[in-house]
C-alpha cells in the first residue's frame, strides 16, 4: 500500500505557473536527427504473430521490431475484433522495473475501439512478478553504473540507456503506422511514470503522434528532482555522484538531451497530463514544469491526496472520455 506524505512541494498556485528556465544544449535537436537517422538506417523487420489466446473481442499479437541499433525489441499489439477499417491505434509505453506484462493486462482500449501497441522496455521487467519482460538491452555503455538503469552511460550522450529507449519508442510508432489495421493519422502516445516520460520524448519527436496522455511522467526536470526527492529511480543518479563527485557537470549534460521539459518544449499536439501532489517518486512541480512548457493545446488532471498512483482507475476513464471527444472531432 502507498504510504502518503504531507505535501511536500510548492502550493497547487505556485505549481499552476512554475516555468523553469531549460537547460538545454544547443545541439538537441541535431542530437536527435541524428539519432533517428541512425536507427532508421536499419530495417524495422517489424513481426506479428497472432497469439493463442481465446478472446472473442480482441485479436492478440506477439510483437517484435529492430529498435535502436537494430536490437530486437518485444511487445504486444491487440486490435478489436471485427472492426472494419483501420482504427486508432494508442502506443502505450511502460513503468519502470515493468515489462510487457501479459495481454489481458492491456484489454481497456480494444474495448473501447482501439488498437493498442504495447512496447517493451530494453532491459526492465526481468525482477517484476506482476509484469514480466523479455527485452534485454545488449549494450550497456562504458561507465560503471549505480544498480538500476538511470546510470547506464549516462556520462556520455551517446552511450546513455535512454537514447536506446527514446529510440526504440519513435521506431515502435514506425512499425505500428505500417500497419494495415491501424489509422496512421490517429496514433496517440500513453503511458504513466517513466512510461509517461517515453510518450512525452515520442511525441516531441515523432510528427505521426496525434495527442499524448501523459501521467506522472517520469525522466522530467532532473536536477530539480533529485534535489527534492529521496525516493528511487532518482536516487541511483545520486548514489553515482556520490562515489563519482567529479562527474556532476558531465552527467547534468547527458541529462539535458533526455529532459522531458525540453521535449515539452516541442510538444505540440494535443496532451492530458496528471499530477499527484503527495508523489514522492515525480515530484508535482517537475510534472508542472513539463506541463507548463508544452507548447500544444493542453489540460492537467491533479490529484491532490494520491502519490505516485496518482488518478489510477479514474485517470484512466478521464483518457477514454478525452481521447473519444478528440478523436471523434478529427
């Protein structure tokens, strides 16, 4: 059970308008041109193989595409059954420590119309019982790590774990708008905490993502984050600074290519965020900094008594109510 905390970051007033200045190299944007052409560079190799598994309203597919460097990266795709025409397809992208789980666990959209692109995180869902995984991530980068993947190459742009990551998800959108059964001009990017944080960067950076639902997103306003939290995953990049004291100035400059505020700064479609006021694992005001600086139609649902679960359930029924107004206005 979630054990809650006094409200330990700025008034809701003062988070409603807290716009942080950006710390963002001046190579960003060629960072990731280039980034994405190299991945590109390799065939999406994109595999689709229906799964046993009796639903009457849902066909499953177990999924497989080349990521970032060509790595073979798992998911699932599930589309309603019997539904003429291509559909709306939602990118859904996971929590940290999670894997792709298993498919009834990603029923909700299919159930209300929707093709749902489940993409596995490289590396995560190996030590998760509840949601399992099968993607590893063969490259690890040069530096020695803190346990956890916030560490892994962070001292290099290049090498760091979420240049894999953000890649893999801009490709997944790829494989997902070739497919016959999905409406490519419809694809929206979901996911909570770091899941929130991938569909963020995906859909600063991939022009075929129509609106992105984004809660509590993780991998936002790092240097403030761990300033203020004390909770992982934030932590690991203070247990490596504080064996690697030299190395702070180098690591707040990888961060900076992988700061969901400067992709904020990009965001231009339409975006439903939430925000817990007592999260402790993404604190309110690094959600709001984000928020703040979306630049496209926006709303925020805040959820003054929850931590890091935040809306739950009732987030979820806000998405649906959201997207099928939007949609259905297209």
């Amino acid at each position: 059970m979630e054990t809650y905390v006094a409200l330990f970051d700025l008034p809701l007033e003062q988070l409603r308008s807290y716009l942080p200045d950006r710390d963002e190299p001046a190579d960003f944007d060629d960072f990731w041109t280039r980034t994405l052409a190299e991945a590109r560079e390799f065939d999406s190799a994109a595999e689709f193989t229906p799964y046993d598994l009796p639903l009457a309203s849902v066909e499953v597919y177990d999924v497989s595409f080349a990521g970032w460097g060509g790595h073979r990266i798992n998911g699932w795709f599930l589309v309603p059954r019997g539904v003429e025409g291509p559909v709306p397809c939602v990118m859904h992208y996971i929590g940290y420590s999670g894997g792709r789980g298993f498919p009834h666990h990603h029923l909700t959209w299919p159930a209300a119309g929707y093709a749902v692109f489940v993409m596995e995180t490289r590396g995560h869902g190996g030590a998760n019982p509840g949601s399992p995984g099968v993607t590893g991530d063969p490259y690890g980068g040069d530096n020695a790590q803190a346990p956890g993947m916030m560490t892994r190459g962070i001292l290099d742009p290049d090498q760091y774990y979420y240049r894999r990551v953000f890649t893999d998800a801009v490709r997944a959108v790829d494989v997902a708008a070739a497919h016959p059964a999905v409406d490519a001009s419809q694809i929206v990017a979901s996911g909570g905490s770091q899941g929130g944080g991938i569909a963020q960067a995906a859909a600063a950076l991939h022009p075929a993502i129509k609106a992105a639902l984004i809660d509590v997103p993780f991998l936002t306003h790092f240097r403030r984050a761990v300033e203020i939290t004390d909770r992982d995953p934030y932590q690991e990049i203070v247990r490596f600074l504080s064996t690697r004291r030299e190395s702070a100035d180098q690591v707040f400059r990888t961060l900076s290519y992988f700061d969901g505020v400067n992709f904020a700064a990009r965001g231009q479609v339409p975006a439903l965020y939430s925000v817990a006021l007592m999260d402790q694992v993404c604190p309110p005001s690094t959600v709001f900094a984000a928020y703040n600086h979306w630049r496209g139609p926006k709303e925020i649902s805040v959820w003054p008594w929850n931590g890091h679960e935040g809306g739950g359930g009732f987030q979820n029924e806000e998405q649906i109510r959201y997207l099928h107004k939007l949609l259905a206005g297209a």
